[in-house]
C-alpha cells in the first residue's frame, strides 16, 4: 500500500496515538467527528515524543468500519477511518475498506 505525502509535519505527541490513524493539531489522536490535522506516520508511544504526520497528499490509514471507494470520511472512535455522516470531513477514500481494521489510502482534504 503507498502514500505521496506531499506535506509532513513533525508534531509532539501528547499521548500514545498508532500509526495509520488520525492526529489531532493539538497532537493526541483526533476525536471522533471531529477536525484532524493529518495521519500518523509511526506509532507514539510517549507524550513529547516527536510523530511524522503526513498533512498533505495521501495516507494509509486504518479503517474503523468498512467504506466504499470513493466515500468521504470522518475520524471515527480512536481515530480510525469511518464513512461520513455528520462529522467534519477530513479524507477521500481512494480504495475501498471490506471491514474494520483493514489499511486504505485516502486522499486527506484540509480544514
């Protein structure tokens, strides 16, 4: 699976936080509906320990429940990928998520 990270921030963790799930600007994992600065790059495993965050292009994340091609996504629980339905919209998937815990690329959208 790839990504083009056309953008990647360096952010201090705030608390543990796994690859391939959405960051919040304030550094923990993003809240579910709610707005995320970019997709974790590696594991945090500390608060102040510094994370890769790809901002920009797109990302491998993991998905929190299955989604179609194409479909817009929100941050779902624990900042898995989930279909849109009231939440801010923070990605495009470009493949499709069978089911949860699965990896897909997606197409971040900035806020």
């Amino acid at each position: 699976m790839q990504n083009i990270s056309v953008l990647t921030l360096s952010i201090a963790a705030t608390r543990a936080a796994p690859a391939r799930t959405f960051i919040a600007p304030t550094g923990g994992p993003a809240g579910a509906g709610g707005n995320a600065l970019g997709v974790a790059e590696t594991d945090s495993t500390a608060s102040g320990e510094l994370v890769p965050v790809t901002v920009l292009g797109t990302a491998v994340v993991t998905a929190g429940a299955p989604i179609a091609a194409g479909e817009a996504i929100e941050v779902g629980s624990g900042g898995l990928a989930v279909p849109h339905t009231t939440g801010v919209v923070v990605a495009r998937a470009l493949k499709a998520a069978a089911a949860a815990g699965e990896a897909i690329e997606v197409l971040l959208i900035p806020n």
